[in-house]
C-alpha cells in the first residue's frame, strides 16, 4: 500500500518556495482507489477561485468495487477537487498568484492518520536553459561521485 503519491515534474518544471498543507475533500471511493495507489499528477495544478482553492487536473482512477454508484452514472476521473485551507492561507496564495506571478502546485498527497492531505506550493516556472543547466550540474556532480567512489 503506497503512503504517497509525488509529483515528480514538479521538481524539474518549477522553482518552489513556499510549502503548505491543505485537506482535500474526497468521496469514500476515492479515498480507497488512493489507498490503492490509482492516482495520478499528470498535468495537475491548483487555483484560487472566489475564496476556495481547486485541485485541477488529479485523475483518480474509479474505485472498482464501489457499490454506491449505479453503473450508469458518469464518474469524471479528473473533476476539480475543492483544498482545505484557512481564510489567511488562501488570501495569502490568491495575492501572491495574481500579483507576483506565481503558480500552485501540488507536490504530493499523502496520509495523516485517516486524513488525506495534499502538500502545495508556490512555485515559478523554469525557463528551458534554468532546466538544460541544471541537468548538467547534475551530471557533473555524479561523474565527480562515480570517478572519487572507484578511486
């Protein structure tokens, strides 16, 4: 059972500053097809809309034994899923989105206790160059480790 799911891109895509954590409101499915590990961050991002926070983007796999659901019923996988945040938390955010420029990003979801909680952060995004560069440090800080570890 994974404890966590991370979004990986996130650490190439984006310069992060600010780390918070936010509850995520789910149904009972939902909750188990994460405990399962059928989550998925491809091209996942948050907003401030009207004084809530949205999570776009998270596609959550139906849950297969979910008795609840007629099977009729059309279940969006990646429907916007509402953060639960304070009032000063989202102030904070919705100012620091519209006027410096910056964009939520989720980071990772994980369990706290029963709770699912998601960890979100303001971030820039990384320009090509910032990306190819630091690629390269890290290709130069590995052959460095490799050539010392043989010696």
């Amino acid at each position: 059972m994974p404890t966590e799911a991370r979004n990986r891109d996130a650490f190439k895509d984006y310069i992060l500053t600010d780390a918070m954590e936010a509850g995520i409101v789910l149904t009972g499915a939902e909750v188990k097809s994460i405990r399962l590990g059928r989550a998925s961050w491809s091209g996942s991002y948050a907003a401030v809309e009207k004084n809530n926070v949205f999570l776009y983007g998270l596609h959550i796999e139906p849950y297969q034994y979910d008795t609840t659901r007629d099977k009729t019923d059309s279940y969006d996988p990646t429907h916007p899923r509402k953060l639960l945040l304070k009032a000063k938390e989202i102030q904070k955010l919705k100012a620091a989105t519209q006027a410096e420029g910056f964009t939520l990003v989720p980071l990772k979801l994980y369990f706290k206790k029963a709770l699912i909680k998601v960890e979100l952060a303001l971030g820039k995004g990384k320009k090509k160059f910032d990306k190819r560069a630091e690629m390269k440090r890290k290709t130069q800080e590995r052959e460095t480790e490799r050539f010392f570890k043989y010696k």
